[in-house]
C-alpha cells in the first residue's frame, strides 16, 4: 500500500498508535474514590482507547497516589468516531427511560 493510501486507511478505520507520558492520579478515601488519567500532548477523541503502562495494582483504603507514567493510545478512525457518537446519544436515551418510570 502507498503511503497515502496507508494514511487515508488509518484515518478512516482507526488504529494509529502513538506513545506518551501522561499524569495518573488515583484516589481511594471515604471522600472520592477515583482513577484520572491527564494525556500530555494529545488530545483524547471518542472511540479512542487509552492503554496505562505500569499502574499500581494497589491502593489501600485512605490512600492517594499520584504520579507520571507512560500510556499508548490508539486513536479511532472516522468510522470508530463516528460509531461511538451514535450509540452514546442511544446509551443516554436509556437513561431516560429507566430514570422516569412512574412507580407502580
């Protein structure tokens, strides 16, 4: 395959892979339980996947952790983008529906 055939390819199915540093936070107290994750240098789209190298497999009740580490992202293509909009708006709609059933 030319190469921008190979580019056309990548942008439309996905799947282009890119190596970066990025800034873990994790938090497990009676205030917040949480796991953010901070990108440097690129901005995270829908349908992209985020892959933590490296994480703690622990973190002890009352504890925070927060540190920089390395990730792998794959980024989605037009179609993955695409795909992942539409079934969110659907996800949301369900939402509703569950959130105001009358009480029998």
């Amino acid at each position: 395959m030319s190469g921008l055939a190979e580019r056309l390819w990548t942008d439309l199915a996905g799947g282009r892979k890119i190596e970066i540093a990025c800034l873990v936070d994790l938090e497990k107290t009676a205030e917040s339980f949480h796991a953010y994750t901070v990108p440097e240098g690129i901005d995270i789209g829908p349908g992209d996947i985020m892959l933590i190298h490296d994480m703690t497999d622990r973190l002890d009740f009352g504890e925070r952790s927060a540190f920089e580490g390395r990730a792998t992202v794959v980024q989605a293509g037009f179609f993955g983008r695409i795909w992942t909009q539409m079934s969110s708006i659907f996800e949301l709609t369900e939402l509703y529906e569950v959130g105001f059933q009358p009480k029998d």
